[in-house]
C-alpha cells in the first residue's frame, strides 16, 4: 500500500506536466506520441488519437467536432467542422515522394466490409442555396503546373475499377445530368502519345471530333456530327 501511494505520488507530478496529452483521456482512446504505420503511409504522429470500439450497433469516432455558425447577424462568414493546413518549402529532391497534402484519409479494409478513404454527407433540410458532396476549388494556379481536379491512381496489376460510378439511375427523375461539361473537350482515346476526342461547337450545334484534341499546335479536326434539330442524322 505504501509503494502504490509513493508510485502515485511521484506520477501526479509528471502527469500535470504532461501538456496536450495530460487527462482527461478522451473517451475510448488515449494520446500518444508515436509512429502510425498503415497500408500506405507511415507517418510520426505529433499528436495521436487512438481508439478501439467492439461494434454495438451505433456509430463511432475517434475525435468528433461540432461547429455552429448562425447567420442571423446579417454578415458573411463560413463554419469549417475541420480546417487543415498542409505546407510545403523549399526545393524538393531527385528522390522519393514529396506530397502535400491537406486531409489524408486512409481505410484499412480487412474483411468484406463498405471502405471509404474519404466520405461526406449532405443534409439538406431547406430549399435553395447549393448542395455540394465534394468540392475542389482552385484559388490560385501557376502555367507548368499540372493541375488536376481529381485523380484516380490503380496500384499495379489492378483489375475491374470504376473510375467513377454513379449509382440508383433508374429512380426516376434522380438525375438531371449524369455529368455536366458543357462545350468541354473529352478524351476517349490515345496512341503513341496522341490524344483523340471529342468537342460540342455551340456555334454550328455540332460534335466535333478531333485528333491531337487540346494541343494548341497539332490539333486536327476529322469529323462533324451535326446535332441541330433540321440536320441530325
């Protein structure tokens, strides 16, 4: 008895000192600094939560954040649940990956599970206004830089992945548009490094397709489907 109570003694002190990762632990985890090694990243965590739930019928989450923001002032503003910064310096090497990235997410699928790296949600109970389930903005660009709007990378050797599929298409009037690109170029085709595709000329009301589609040197038109209501054919 008297060594658990020297034993606690000496940890209070250590314990006040401990900083971010004093108690109050957060419910089912703990903090911790120390390596965080997945399928593929292995980072040193600053800061770690860490937590382990046996499944009872209920969703859980390791840090859960609320952000209200009440517009009834009359003036702008935007609630973020989370905001991340990720910043890169400096001039990279000839070696290895050099990634920034804001919000990583990654889903260890072990068994015949729904995984997703990343998911969002939107509940809209009020009409007007824009409902968004992924956003990507582009503030600021530089010419040289290749600039993506997503990018889907199979490892190698994959098989049988959906670029992009988008489900319950048969529910009626679901969908307006299943995509909306107006007058866009579309690439469906390349070989040896040429890109073949197609373009809507708003002008003529007309498809047009190209060889070389995009290359503001080599572009090369080769063929029309007229889509006006007197010419279709």
């Amino acid at each position: 008895m008297l060594k658990l109570f020297l034993f606690l003694l000496f940890l209070n002190p250590l314990l006040a000192q401990a900083g971010p990762f004093s108690p109050p632990f957060p419910k089912g985890g703990y903090y911790e600094t120390k390596t965080l090694t997945s399928a593929n990243t292995a980072t040193n965590a600053e800061e770690l939560i860490e937590s382990s739930y046996v499944a009872n019928n209920e969703p859980r989450s390791g840090l859960h954040v609320s952000s209200l923001m009440d517009f009834t002032s009359g003036l702008a503003g935007a609630s973020f649940g989370v905001y991340s910064i990720a910043r890169g310096v400096g001039p990279p090497g000839s070696w290895g990956v050099h990634d920034i990235v804001g919000v990583h997410g990654t889903a260890l699928k072990e068994n015949s599970f729904w995984a997703a790296a990343m998911h969002a949600d939107v509940y809209d109970s009020y009409p007007g206004g824009t409902s968004i389930g992924l956003n990507v903005e582009f503030p600021q660009t530089q010419v040289g830089t290749n600039t993506l709007g997503i990018n889907m990378q199979p490892h190698e050797g994959a098989k049988g992945i959906v670029g992009i599929q988008i489900q319950n298409t048969s529910t009626g009037d679901a969908y307006r548009y299943g995509l909306k690109a107006p007058n866009m170029n579309w690439v469906f085709g390349e070989t040896d490094g040429v890109l073949f595709g197609m373009r809507f000329n708003p002008n003529t009301q007309a498809l047009e397709l190209y060889r070389y589609i995009g290359d503001p040197v080599s572009e090369t038109r080769v063929g029309i489907l007229p889509m006006t209501f007197d010419r279709r054919q």
